[in-house]
C-alpha cells in the first residue's frame, strides 16, 4: 500500500519470538510481526511495517537471524501459493529420501 509495507521472511526455530516481538515493537512501535508457520527448522513471518520504520524493522529482525521470503514471480491467492509450495517441499523430500535409498 502507500504507508504500509508487506514483507515475508523467515528466523531461525530456536528463535525467541517473545524477544522478536519486543525488540520490534520497542524499535518500530508501528510494526506488526505474525507468524505463518513453524517448522524444525524455520519460523515464516508476516511483517506489517510503516514505510518509515521498515529499514529500522528490518535491520531489528536481522539481528536475530531473519532472512527476506521470496515472493516475486508468483502469481494466484495466498492459499494457491501455499499448497504449490508445500508441493514442491513434498517432492524435494521425496528426492532426497529416494537418492538415500541408492
């Protein structure tokens, strides 16, 4: 939007997301941070930021280990996305458990 900037990323499992979420909140009190899934190795994250504080936000979620998502080139809903995604995790998955099996 015009004021607000969309970011996704993810931080590391072991992550403190009480800590994340403090330090963000004491730094760009105009910033939300959600999270869209865990997993053993990641946390997903949604950031809804004031386009003033999102270089502030970002560097505060860079000190705890957070890595920009990659959404360009995607196209159709969220939910579409999601299901391609876990897709294509299932086949990686699949791959490796087959080359172990070699």
């Amino acid at each position: 939007t015009r004021s607000v900037d969309v970011l996704t990323g993810a931080l590391p499992a072991q992550a403190d997301m009480a800590q994340v979420e403090g330090a963000l909140a004491d730094k760009v009190p105009e910033a939300a941070l959600y999270i869209l899934s865990q997993s053993g190795e990641q946390q997903c994250v949604l950031v809804l930021c004031h386009k003033s504080g999102t270089e502030t936000a970002l560097e505060t979620l860079r000190n705890y280990g957070f890595t920009m998502g990659q959404l360009k080139g995607r196209t159709g809903t969220v939910e579409e996305n999601l299901q391609s995604i876990e897709q294509e995790l299932s086949d990686t998955r699949k791959a490796r458990e087959e080359d172990k099996t070699k």
